[in-house]
C-alpha cells in the first residue's frame, strides 16, 4: 500500500514547482533530503538552509564554486553524472523530478533504479522514453504520481474504478494566451508568456501558448494510462482539469481552483489528502464553464504531437528535442512564433524512426533533434 512521503529529493527545486514544493513540505513536515538545479545558485543556497539539506548540486559550474562558499558543510557537486548518483545514494524515499525538459530523463531513471516514489513534473521523460518508463517502474516495483495538474486529475478520476471500463480520456487546456486570436505573426516573447490562468516557468508557458504542452500531456497521458483514446477539449477556465468517460457514458471529472498546490500536495501525501493553501472555487461567482475543439490547423503543435504519437518509437522524443531547440530561439528573439512547429515538422521529416528503441537510441534521438533543429536556425 502506497504511504504518504517522509523524505524527498527535488530536482528543480528553484523553478515553480520546486518553489511550491518546498512550501508543501514545510506545511505539512516532510523532510527534504536533497536538492538541485540549474543555475540560480543564491536561491538553492537559501533553500538549503532553511531546510536543513546536506546534499545539493547544480548545473552551472560557476554556480558550483559559489555554493562550495554559500555551503561550506553541505555536500556540493555538479555535472549529470553526479546528480544521477546524488539521487540514487540519497536516503529520500521519493523523487520530485521537476527538471525542465529532456534533461530530467536521466535522473528519473535514477530514481526508478533506486526504488523511489516518483513524482513527475517533467513530462519529457514519459514523452522521450514512454513505454520504457513504464517498463522500467513496473520492474523496480515504482509508483508513478504524476504531478501535472491534468494526468493529476486523470488519476484520481480512474480510483475506485476498472481499466477495461474507460472508454476514452478528455484533457482540459486553457488554449493559451492567443485562443480565438486570428492572425499569430508578429507575437513577441512578452505576449506569449502572459498565460491567463497559470504561473508558470518560460518555457512550459511558451509551450502552453503554441498547444505543445498540451500535446506533450496527450503522449504523457497515454502512456501513463494504459493507451487509452485522449480528446483535447479546451476549457478557457482551467477548473476542470481533466475528465474521464466510462464505457456507459458517465464521466468522472476533477475540479479545483487553477493552482500547482494541489497536485504536487497529492503526489506527496497520497492516499492522504491534507489541508491545502489553494484556494476554494466559488461556482456562483464562477457561472459558466465553456468548452471548445481546438483549433489544430492554426495551432499546429498540437497535430504535431498526435501525428508523432501516431508514428511511434523515437519520433515523439524528437518532437520534444526539437521543440525545446525551437523555444529557446524563440525567447531569445532569433525566430518567430510561428517558426516553432515549422522547426518541429522539418525536424520529424528528417527523422528516420526506430520503432522498437533502446534507451541509448532515445538520448540519439534527442541529440539529432537538438542538432538538426539547430541547423534549421
């Protein structure tokens, strides 16, 4: 029987839901055994101290000799490999994998190896690597908790019920900051990452804006539930987070006000649900929930995403790649918006697919992707 986390390691701790991570284990006094990040080496050294951590690591080896001053007796280290055997040494019986893109791929496998709990945030490992995440948990006898608010509310919608009884999943998205908007050329950076609804890092914003997100969480959502049918409806006030539809028609649903709060608090103290921060929905001030069919042909992500889920094997990895490659030109002002699934398509084409795949022939997929898409700029 799954027990609530005692101790965790977050990787990621100084992005959005690393932040709101630390606040949940304060609240409700779950031990932080271990920390990571990118680069932001000030905040991890905050963060360290005020939960009493004895191991960190960074990316940036700048960083590295910083923190070595900020920490002086914690444990420092850098470089992946590094991270990788900090998470499978660590004493924390679960993972938060809150790394931003293909980069969290190779410690939540260290995680599975080391028999942790493992709570995703970091989509790209399931979309990179699904069936061999899956298979990989299933030997090491690891339970997944999906943290996105949507796989999240996909979970819970399918307790208490059976496999064989679903008969297709419904994934809620916003639809951006640009729903209903007829012309995409001339979008800036700043526009794109003003989302109506959630507070998020850059770069899932971004992929919010184009529907790529949304098309990352449909590969997610069929590997982590069983190849089931998935329909994208949006719902432009994100209070359903998803829905499941039962064989006789009856359809489960999750609600909640639009705050990561709630699902990260679940991954950690599932089957416990505790008193959250998030606050309540107020369905009379509410009013109406809308839905809408989204609009693929002009947001061509997400038919992207399909059509490499479709495809199989290492083109869905390679979407990911070329996607992240794609997002950063684009936050940094070398591309437009609408050169982002143009990027992504010319990359798949490129792509020769490999079906049954290893796990090294996923880390190749991801290097050509970042690599041709590159060269595509």
């Amino acid at each position: 029987m799954e027990t609530k986390t005692k101790s965790v390691y977050i990787a990621g701790s100084t992005g959005s839901i690393g932040t709101q991570a630390l606040a949940v284990c304060k609240k409700h006094g779950i031990r932080v055994a271990g920390l990571s990040c990118g680069k932001n080496a000030e905040l991890l050294a905050r963060q360290a101290k005020e939960f009493g951590v004895k191991c960190v690591h960074i990316g940036d080896e700048g960083g590295y000799h910083l923190l070595k001053e900020l920490l002086p007796d914690c444990e420092v280290t850098t470089g992946e490999e590094e991270l990788c055997r900090q998470i499978e040494k660590s004493d924390a019986d679960t993972l938060l994998d809150a790394i931003v893109g293909s980069a969290g791929l190779k410690p939540a496998i260290s995680g599975i190896k080391s028999r942790k709990k493992l709570a995703l945030a970091n989509k790209e490992t399931i979309v990179c690597a699904g069936q061999l995440i899956m298979d990989m948990a299933k030997e090491y006898g690891v339970s997944i908790f999906p943290v996105d608010s949507e796989h999240s509310a996909i979970f819970q919608c399918l307790l208490g019920n059976r496999d064989r009884d679903v008969k297709r999943i419904l994934l809620t998205a916003s639809g951006g900051p640009f729903f209903g908007r007829e012309n995409l050329s001339g979008i800036r950076p700043e526009d794109a990452l003003k989302h109506p609804n959630w507070d998020m890092g850059n770069k899932i914003t971004i992929d919010s804006a184009t529907l790529m997100n949304k098309g990352l969480e449909v590969i997610e959502a069929y590997h982590l539930f069983g190849h089931k049918p998935i329909k994208v409806l949006v719902h432009r006030e994100s209070i359903i987070h998803s829905m499941v539809e039962y064989v006789d028609h009856a359809i489960m649903a999750q609600l909640g006000t639009p705050d990561m709060t709630i699902p990260i608090q679940l991954a950690l103290t599932y089957p416990e649900r505790m008193e959250s921060d998030a606050g309540e929905v107020d369905f009379v001030k509410l009013g109406t929930l809308s839905f809408f069919e989204p609009d693929t042909e002009k947001f061509r992500c997400l038919q992207l995403a399909y059509d490499a889920l479709a495809i199989g094997g290492t083109m869905p990895c390679v979407l990911n790649g070329a996607n992240e490659v794609a997002v950063a030109a684009f936050l940094n002002g070398t591309i437009g918006f609408t050169d982002i699934p143009r990027i992504i398509e010319s990359t798949m084409k490129a792509h020769t697919v490999i079906l049954d795949y290893t796990m090294d022939d996923v880390f190749l997929a991801d290097r050509f992707a970042k690599e041709y898409a590159r060269s595509l700029l």
